[in-house]
C-alpha cells in the first residue's frame, strides 16, 4: 500500500545569510546526497539529528497504541480496524502466528513525475511493527516482505531504504534472511517516464524486491509445495531417459535427474502481471461508492508463500492489510488469518471478498511469460552516440531539432 501524504502546508519561509564558499559548499553537499534543492537537503539533516536523539529512548511508545476493534470476522479469519502496533503488542498472544504476508507502505512520497523523495525515516518508523511481529511470530514461522524501490528525487539514481529495513531486521531484531525474492511485473509501464521514455538513460522498473525472513535459520518450508510444470525439453528428456554424466560446469548429473518429480523447483522470480481492474471487488468498491486500494499484489503471491511456508489450520497474519488479498487467500487454502487495517473505507470494501460468496484463488491466467535475452535484437537498434553528461540535459526530439534548423 502507498504511504499517506503529509496534509500540513509549508507555509513559513526562513532566511540566514552564507558566505560565497559556504553556500556552494552546501549546495555541493546537497548534490552529492541527490537532493535537489537546499530546503530538502537541510530538513533531512534536522530529521536525522531527531533520530539519533530518538535512538535513545526506548520504542515502548507503541504501549499507547489502542488496540484494533474488530471489523468483520469468516470461517477462518478476522478483520481488525485500527493500528497493528495495538493488535501485535497488545491483542495477539506471543508465539502464535505462522507465517507474516505483507506488503508495509512503501516509505516514499511521490513529489515529481520522474522521482520520488526518501523517506530517512523509514527503518525508525518500521522498527515498533518488527518487534511487534517478532514477538507474534513462532521461532520456526516467517516474515515475507514485499516492498518496491523508488527513485530519488530529481535524478535518475535508486533509493536504498528497501536494503536498509532489511539490514536492520538483520542486524536489529535476529532475523535470518532466508531467500530473496523478486517479483516480476510483465505488465508494468515503463517509469519512471522522464528516465526511461523522455531521456533514454534508464530501462523500465518492473522488479520488487520481496524479503523472506525468518528468526530461525531453519523455517518451515517445503518448495514440493510450490513446483511448476515441467518445460517441453524436460518432459523429452523424461520420456527418453537421461544418460548420467559430468557436466561442462562440473555437476555431476546422477539417474536421479530422470525422475519425475511432478513438477520443477520454480526460481525466486515470480512472474504476475498486475492487471486485474474488473473484479468482484473493484465492482463492489464502484457499486458502494468506495475507493479501490491503488497497490494491491496479485494473489498469486500471498499463494505462493502459504503454501510454501504453512500448514492447513495454521495462522497467517497481515498487519498492513489494504484490501484484505492476503486474507482471501488464506482462506481459500484452510489457513486461519488475521488481517488489520487502518482505514475503515478500505476494510468495507475488503468485505466484497468473503461476504455472500466463498473466497477463490484466480488462476485465469497460466500461460508463461516470455522475456527475451539480452540484446536479443542484435545491435538493431539506436547506435547513435552516448550524451557525454550521462543525460542530465533533455535531448532535443527530432521534431524540435527540424523545427530549429528551419528557423
């Protein structure tokens, strides 16, 4: 889900007078950390001095938090309305969950069309939410976290808050990172557009990063649960038996190769386009006047981890619920759930997902996507020269430059 813009105008301005040296100085300094002006620059130094002095105080402050009420409640699971901090360090008993599906809000706010400014403060706001699933999560359970990178403001270079939560999990709570995963997105445009459209300097963002995590180097999981459907060369390979051998790579291909399985390991890519928009629940959101959630995942991957990481009867939690995908699919696989939420309207159109009908996994679509090799067109494309300043001036279109010469 997206993180709520601030709604607290900037309307005082204040004045201090530089030196010639100390102002480029500053401005040097501004650049280097990809800030775009020297307000930003200075309001991020401000807020990291804040956290540093709030490093030491201690991150009980979520014992305030009032606990969820509960929202609505299936078969198998529960709806909770309000803050999750109250719900994992209040509501839930310790130990008592399996696995923890979520997708937190991304720690950007979106301020240009090509860029996206950091959120110093991100990993400081995450950290009461992990000791709350810590404290949630069984020794043997797992956290799996999806979580998009974003641009920086105002040049064409990422953002690495995504890698600092993670190094903080680590390092901070005694996660172990179990396997990286990454979710494909075929059907994502490309962006950001003054990047990858306009100047050409960049190619299309289609990856998110998604953490499987765990307090123990040794989760609950089996990928027998997860296998996909053999390639064509394989199925030859099975029908006509393999003769054993050592490989160019030094792999020692034993006779076990040649046996059927059922399926294959499948890789830590996950291919899912994004494109449902005609659901039951956005038909329920339109009907009943409710927003539809703007960063649902496909429900392919809650499914994917269910089913690797738990049991039928055990417990799967997702305390940033948005529209509730994670409960439906647990559901749907016997898993109890709970989900909480902080906004009421988006909870009231999760319920589209249970009530009257009975929850269903979608699998419309199971044709492969294909993604060609690199440079799969053979230098057949643009060889004009590379823009020595890496980009940093437009180039000006064909049309403009015409225009140009005939004035």
């Amino acid at each position: 889900m997206s993180r709520p813009k601030i709604n607290d105008p900037r309307r005082r301005v204040v004045n201090f007078r530089l030196t010639d040296q100390e102002l480029q100085s500053f401005e040097a300094a501004a650049a280097k950390k990809g800030f775009s002006s020297l307000s930003d620059y200075l309001r991020s130094l401000h807020e990291k001095d804040g956290l540093e002095h709030d490093a030491f105080k201690s991150t009980d402050s979520f014992k305030t938090v009032a606990e969820p009420r509960l929202f609505e409640e299936t078969e198998r699971g529960q709806m909770y309305l309000g803050d999750s901090l109250g719900l994992m360090h209040k509501s839930l008993p310790a130990g008592s969950v399996d696995l923890v599906m979520t997708s937190p809000p991304f720690g950007l706010v979106r301020k240009k069309d090509y860029g996206n400014e950091d959120a110093d403060r991100y990993v400081q706001w995450f950290k009461p939410f992990a000791e709350g699933i810590r404290r949630v999560l069984k020794p043997n359970g797992s956290l799996v976290i999806d979580i998009g990178g974003a641009w920086k403001a105002g040049i064409p270079t990422r953002s690495l808050y995504h890698f600092d939560l993670l190094l903080s999990l680590c390092r901070d709570f005694g996660f172990h990172l179990c396997q990286e995963h990454y979710w494909w997105n075929p059907a994502k445009l490309p962006t950001p557009a003054e990047w990858v459209n306009i100047r050409r300097i960049r190619v299309k963002d289609a990856v998110n990063c998604i953490w499987w995590l765990s307090p123990s180097p040794w989760p609950k999981a089996s990928n027998k649960r997860v296998l996909a459907p053999y390639s064509e060369s394989m199925k030859l390979l099975l029908k006509n038996g393999y003769t054993p051998k050592l490989r160019p790579s030094g792999h020692d291909i034993s006779d076990n190769f040649s046996k059927d399985n059922g399926g294959s390991v499948p890789p830590n890519l996950l291919a899912l386009a994004n494109t449902e928009s005609n659901g039951r629940y956005q038909e329920f959101c339109r009907a009943n006047n409710l927003p539809v959630h703007p960063a649902r995942f496909p429900s392919g991957i809650p499914e994917y981890f269910i089913r690797l990481l738990t049991d039928e009867g055990e417990t799967v939690l997702d305390p940033f619920a948005g529209s509730c995908v994670t409960g439906e699919v647990a559901e749907s696989l016997r898993r109890r759930w709970v989900c909480c939420e902080i906004s009421e309207e988006y909870l009231r159109g999760a319920r589209a997902r249970f009530v009257g009908v009975r929850p269903r996994i979608h699998h419309d679509d199971n044709v492969p996507y294909q993604i060609f090799p690199p440079c799969s067109l053979n230098g057949k494309a643009d060889t004009s020269p590379l823009q020595k300043d890496g980009g940093l001036k437009r180039t000006a279109t064909k049309k403009k430059q015409l225009l140009a010469a005939v004035a």
